[in-house]
C-alpha cells in the first residue's frame, strides 16, 4: 500500500489506487474472502459517499479502524484491572507488533485484521462484563469478518472455565460462548447458495491441504516460514516465559495467558498446515490475549534488569557486553545473509531492520535476565 520509491516503484504515487482497486476486487471475488464482505462494504461505502477514491478509502477505514483498535485495548486492559499508564503502553505494544507496524507491506497483505480485532476485543469486553446477548452480536460479526475467530472458540471457553465454579453455571456460559457459531453457519449457507461459490469453495479447501509442503518445500521456505512465526510471536512469548518465570500471576492475567498458550498451539498448526506462513500476519491471532497486559510484562522485565544493573560497575560487566556484541555482530549476519522473503526485496521493506533490532533485543534480555547472576547488596570498596 506504501510506495517507498524503490526503483520499480519511483514513478508511482503515494497509495496506489489501481493497486488497491485491484485487491478489492479480488475480495469480491475469491471464494476464501468474498465470504468476508464487512471491510469491503465499509470502505466501499466511504468511496461512493465522499470524494475519496478506492485506495483513500482502504487506507482511511484501516487506519481508522486500527486506532480504534488501540482504543479497545486500552479499554479492555484498565477493565481488567490494569494501571492507565500500562493500558497505555500496551498500545504502543500493539503498534510495534510485526504484523501491525508492517500490515500493508507485501507479503503480510493485512485486509480484514483491522474490523476482526476490533470486533473480537469489542466481544471481549462484552463477555467480562457478562453481556451475552452484545457479545453474541459481535463475535458473530467477527466471524463473518474472519472465520479464524473459531480458533478463538477454545480460547474464550478456557477463560470462561476459569471464572466460574460451578459445573452447571459453567456448561451455560459455554453455550452461550459458542453460540455465535450458528448464526455464522447459518449466515455462510445463504452467502454460498446466493453466490453459488460452493464448487470454487471445495476447490480453495482442497488446495489449502496442499500449503504444508509449499511452507516447507526447500531451506529459503523453511527459513521464511520459521522466521514469521518468529517475528509475529516470538519476541512476545519470550517475554511472557520470562515473566512467568519470577512472577505469580493475577487471576485475570492466569486466564489471558492460559488462553494466549492454547490459541498459540491450535492456530500455529492451523497457519502451517492450511495457509501461506509467509504472511505473518496469520500468525498473531493469539496475542489478541496477550495484547491487554503485555505492557505490564514489559515493565516488569524493565524494571527487573535495571535493578540488577545498578548493582554492577561497567567493568563488571565488560565480558557480557562482549558476548552481546558478538551476538548482534552473528545476528546481523544472519539477517542479512540467510533471511530472505520469497517474494518481494530486501529494499522494498524493513523486515531484515525489524528481524535484527528484535534478535537485539532478546540478546541483550537474555544475557542481562538469565546469565547475570543478581546481587543482594553494593561490592564494598576495598
């Protein structure tokens, strides 16, 4: 969607309205996105009331929808508990995601994501304030939006068995927490019997079986394969396991990372097995949980190190420091001589950027978290 005047693209605007034009069109027209008309409708809706062209009106709903987003997370964290000033944080977390900062760079090719987060945070807020009837609304609209909010199903039923005792409270909440699964169905009959992309459907499903082997045909796939997980949720679970590892959990936190850890095995297998795992963006479905308390995480793990840095002079630190030098020096290395995307360049992103500033990050938590031995008290001066 951004043009950044590489040589192929230096004569081209800003947003290139054919181009987008074209991706909306074939949402219209693919059989695994026409089941999926709200982003479409909305942005589509915005062209023909007001002066915007096509690829205006992409660019301002998505990122309209993407501030909203920030909004319903922000609303969502402070619900559950957490300070206003992490709540913030945990925006700035959201944004810096990969799949986030990087939505409309080839090949995330993010369309959808923006409505279907929104509406799942939306449908979130509305379960933990136990208004089932909103959240029925709204996670049946985040179905129709992405269909890979099922994948969330399992999710929300483990938080849901978590906040109540009682079997029989709990078997209704259940109910009522995959409820939105019949309107959805109900809805996709219609839409296939309308549009009569029943055959071309069975078609998409039956090359999607065929995805695995294309992930992993040969050492450049498995790379950019491993890499998008990586990138989409690796930085993120590090730090959760590092956390988990000196913190007892609150109870709304034990829920959202319990459900983030359960949403992680289902939708990994499923992105490997089913999709393209070069688009990073199918791999951040779990940190919908995450999101809502990443920012505490965050703070903690800051505020853990900085503690224990203070207790060392510079000198004594000498031979980490060595040894992060050493990493970064191998990480850019390999960055910039094994990654590589299979379609696009180098210079038409700033994946390799973004790859070796997160392998600097966790080099430099790793070294300074788990190898730093803590000191009780100030070395004496002798």
């Amino acid at each position: 969607m951004i043009n950044l005047e590489v040589p192929s693209n230096a004569q081209k605007p800003l947003i290139s309205d054919e181009y987008l034009s074209t991706v909306v069109e074939y949402h219209k027209e693919h059989p695994a996105f026409a089941k999926r008309p709200l982003t479409t409708y909305l942005l589509e809706q915005l062209d023909s009331n007001s002066c915007l062209s096509k690829g205006e009106s992409f660019t301002v709903v998505n990122f309209i929808l993407l501030f909203l987003c920030g909004l319903s997370i922000y609303s969502y964290s402070v619900y559950i508990g957490n300070h206003p000033r992490n709540a913030v944080l945990s925006i700035v977390c959201f944004f810096l995601s990969f799949s986030i900062l990087f939505a409309f760079f080839p090949p995330i090719y993010s369309y959808d994501e923006p409505l279907h987060y929104f509406l799942v945070y939306l449908s979130l807020i509305a379960l933990t304030k136990g208004k089932w009837l909103l959240y029925i609304l709204l996670f049946s609209l985040s179905l129709i939006t992405r269909e890979s909010s099922l994948l969330l199903l399992p999710g929300l039923a483990l938080m849901t068995v978590n906040m109540f005792s009682s079997r029989l409270h709990c078997l209704r909440k259940l109910f009522f927490i995959f409820l939105p699964i019949i309107p959805y169905a109900v809805y996709l009959f219609i839409f296939i019997a309308e549009t009569d992309i029943e055959a071309s459907s069975k078609q998409d499903l039956m090359t999607r079986l065929l995805h695995f082997h294309y992930n992993f045909q040969s050492p450049k796939f498995i790379v950019e394969s491993i890499m998008s997980l990586f990138l989409a949720i690796g930085i993120q679970s590090y730090l959760l396991y590092s956390y988990l590892s000196r913190n007892r959990l609150t109870t709304s936190e034990r829920i959202l990372v319990n459900a983030f850890l359960l949403v992680t095995v289902l939708n990994t297998a499923v992105v490997f097995l089913t999709t393209w795992a070069r688009e990073t963006r199918l791999f951040t479905l779990p940190l919908i949980f995450l999101w809502p308390i990443l920012a505490k995480i965050v703070s903690s793990e800051y505020r853990y190190i900085r503690t224990k840095l203070s207790k060392y002079k510079i000198c004594e630190l000498f031979s980490y420091i060595l040894l992060l030098l050493v990493l970064i020096t191998l990480s850019t290395l390999v960055t910039n001589k094994v990654y590589f995307q299979t379609i696009g360049s180098m210079t038409d992103n700033f994946f390799n950027e973004y790859s070796a500033a997160a392998s600097l990050l966790l080099f430099f938590h790793f070294i300074f978290r788990f190898l730093l031995k803590p000191r009780t008290h100030q070395t004496s001066n002798m």
